[in-house]
C-alpha cells in the first residue's frame, strides 16, 4: 500500500504543477481576479464531485454526521488557504512560491503536537530549521520576495496543513462505513473518492453563494477556469489517496516533489517563450532553486519515522 500511495503521490503533485501554471494564466490573460478563479474553479469542481454520488447509495442517512463535520472543516481551511494562495499565485511565478509548500509538513507536525499528542524527536527539530533555511533560501534567489507574500504564503500553508488534519480524518471515517468485499487498497481508495466528492461538493455549494459577487457570465473565463478545475480534483483525489496509503506526514514529504516540478515547468516555459507565464532565469538561479528544493525534501524528509519503510520500498528485492 505504501508504495503505492507513493506513486499516486508523485502523480498528483505533477497534476498540482499544471494547475498552478492555468491558475496564472488565468490570471494574467486578464479572466478576473483569484477570487473569480477559486469561485468559477469551485463550482466547476462541484459540478464534477457529483459523479461520486452513487459511491454513498450504502450510507444511511443518521451516518451523514460522521463525515459532514469533517468535510465542512476540510473545506474551510482549504478554501482560506486557497485564496491566499492564489493572492500569490497572482503576483509572483509559480516555479518561486510552489517549493514553499514543502514548509506545510512542519506545520502539519506542529499541529499534531498540539492536537494529536505527537511527540517530535531531535530530528524533526532539525527537519523544521532545515525548511525554514531551504524556504530564506528560496526567498533570496532570483529576487527576494516582498513581506506580505511571505505572510501570505505562511498563512496559506497553515490553513492547509489543518485541512490536511482533518482530510485523513474523513477518509477514515469513510473507510469505517464503507462495505466492500474487495483488497484494502481499493477500499481505501474509493473511501479517498468519497471523500473528494463530500469535500469539493461542500466546496462547491459554498462557492456558489459567492457566485452572484465573483463569478461571471462571460464563456472564455469559464473555459480558462476549466482547465485549472478539472487538473485540481483529479489531482486532489491522487492526494487524499496518498494521504490515506502514507499517513500525513510522509503523504506530504511525497507531494513536496510539486516544488520540484514546478521549477521543471517554469523553466520548460521560459524556453519556449511564455514569459507571461514564466520569467526567463539564469543556469546559476536554476541550480540553486534545485539545491534549496532538495533541502527542502530532505528536511520534510527528516520529520518523519516513516522515511526507512520508504527506504525499504526501493532498496528490496
């Protein structure tokens, strides 16, 4: 299961990248502000969500308390985050502020300190300064970022470490009212499914209400929002299952690769031309960017006594 909570993983941190370049292009190509897009993206997200209905024709009605809290929190703290995230995304190159996501597993490990009962070993102490050294890093090269997108970021980063929290929380409630007779990595995934819908149908109903003030009804910024909402919750489904299959702390060690991959994009970008998209950057700043990210890894990787069942994954037989 572990290793192939890995691989979607992997797959649904590439899908995050994409979205990230559509959430700018959005943006850019003069659709409306990131509050048009969280709104338009939300309620296309919604709308597909309800494709997981017939995954809950077995849930009796008294079992919808179980779930329901769970999805409304998830979804809170997801869509704050969210729109300080796009408040970034909007202003700054997603190649520069996508690698800052990997701080999320230190605030996820902070916070089951404070709720879970989680003790941190020495480590993971050293895993937190090496993030916040890899994240000044990130800051200082190709230009310093200015303060409030910093704070903007580290709140964006909060919200979703907590939805994080709660997400796996949900899954487990699912897999606890799921009857099914087949393998528990499928099980585990259809309760990652269901668990998508319950949350982005929350989403989308609360998007909805903002729909009058920040939607439109002009097709092209619904088309430009599609590509962004259909990426995000196939990918969103790859990362409840790995957040399910790994645990919380590895599953987000796993999605910090985005980072990485962001930086692939930016820089595949800026090649062919999209400097609307991408700011032309120097080998030099390059590299860097790939040291600081790698420090990054290691350092998420560091916070968790997970990493030798990782280990062990690619080192068998």
């Amino acid at each position: 299961m572990l290793l192939l909570g890995i691989i979607l993983g992997l797959v649904g941190a590439l899908g995050h990248s994409f979205s990230f370049i559509f959430t700018r292009r959005f943006m850019v190509k003069g659709h409306g502000s990131n509050l048009r897009l969280l709104v338009l993206g939300h309620v296309i997200m919604g709308a597909v969500s309800l494709i997981t209905l017939p995954l809950w024709y077995h849930q009796p009605l008294n079992d919808y308390a179980a779930w329901l809290y769970l999805a409304i929190a998830a979804s809170s703290f997801y869509l704050i985050g969210n729109a300080a995230f796009f408040y970034s995304l909007g202003r700054i190159a997603a190649s520069r502020i996508a690698p800052f996501l990997g701080l999320k597993v230190a605030v996820v490990a902070l916070l089951s300190i404070a709720f879970l009962d989680m003790q941190l070993q020495i480590q993971h102490w050293v895993a937190v300064a090496l993030s916040v050294i890899a994240a000044f890093l990130l800051n200082r090269i190709g230009g310093k970022l200015p303060l409030l997108i910093l704070l903007t970021l580290l709140f964006a980063i909060c919200n979703f470490a907590s939805s994080d929290i709660f997400i796996v929380q949900l899954i487990r409630a699912n897999e606890n009212l799921v009857h099914t007779h087949t393998d528990s990595n499928w099980a585990t995934f259809i309760s990652s499914v269901r668990s998508v819908g319950q949350c982005y149908l929350v989403c989308g109903v609360i998007a909805l209400a903002f729909l009058p003030k920040f939607g439109s009804r002009n097709k092209e910024d619904w088309a430009a929002a599609l590509p962004y909402g259909l990426i995000w919750i196939c990918a969103m489904v790859l990362f409840f299952a790995c957040l399910a299959m790994c645990g919380t702390v590895l599953g987000n060690i796993v999605t910090s690769t985005r980072g990485l991959t962001s930086i692939l994009l930016g820089a595949a970008m800026a090649k062919l031309g999209l400097l609307h998209l991408e700011q032309h950057n120097s080998k030099s700043i390059l590299i860097r960017r790939f040291a600081a990210a790698f420090l990054m890894i290691i350092a998420i990787a560091l916070a968790t006594d997970d990493l030798s069942d990782f280990i062990k994954i690619f080192s068998s037989d």
